[in-house]
C-alpha cells in the first residue's frame, strides 16, 4: 500500500457526515495522521453512488472523497462471515457485510450507528459521535 498505514473502515454514515461538515466526523479525520489511508468496502461506495436522485454534483464529490481511500472487495472470506453476523445479529445486509469486511481485515470500524456497533461482537469500532462530544 505504498508504504501508507489502513487502520480504518469508514462507513457509510461516516462519509456522508463528512461530507455535509459534522463537526465530530470533521475532527475525527483531523486527528489522523497523515500516513493513513481511509478504507472502504465496496458496499459503502455501492450506498454512497446509489442514492436516488443524487446529483452530479453530489457524484463527484463522492467520487473525489472515495479517490483518496481503498476499496475493499467483498470477497468470499468477507460473505462468509457477513452470514455469520446475519445469522447471530439479523443486521441488514450491507451493514453485516461493512461489518464482516471490518472483522475480516482486522480493521477498525468507524460508524455513528450504535446499534449496529453495539449488536456485533469482535468488531473493534469507534463512533465520533461519541468521542467527539
């Protein structure tokens, strides 16, 4: 990864925060250092560009955030145990498969959803919104 540190999975609801200026999520990337790179699972792209009725602009705003982290692929490591959580947890899916790409690549989830954060056990996460207050 040339040389640049991935410690974290961003979510969804991270990126969006991020996006419209939350002061918490904001001071949340500020705090990084600079080595790191973000990381995400393609279901977050596949949420982030999904949206009905988002606009060009909305799209290349995405686009330029997502340009500066890694996408994680689902994999069959990571479905595996997207049915695990499922199975265990009834999370949706998306969230089950955020969730088993944080597991399985022994990253560190950042999400402002407690209740998927609190529902999944071994998933090491932090939520700014709490941090930050």
């Amino acid at each position: 990864m040339t040389g640049k540190d991935s410690v974290f999975l961003l979510d969804t609801n991270i990126i969006l925060g991020f996006l419209k200026g939350d002061p918490k999520i904001s001071e949340f990337f500020h705090q990084q250092p600079t080595n790191s790179i973000p990381v995400v699972s393609q279901i977050t792209r596949m949420e982030l560009l999904g949206f009905p009725n988002i606009t060009a602009e909305e799209e290349s705003c995405i686009n330029r955030f997502l340009s500066f982290t890694k996408i994680l692929p689902i994999t069959d490591i990571i479905c595996d145990q997207a049915i695990l959580l499922r199975r265990k947890t009834r999370l949706k899916l998306p969230d089950a498969l955020i969730a088993a790409t944080a597991i399985s690549s022994k990253l560190i989830l950042v999400s402002c959803d407690s209740d998927l954060l609190s529902h999944v056990e071994n998933l090491q996460s932090i939520n700014p919104a709490q941090i930050y207050s």
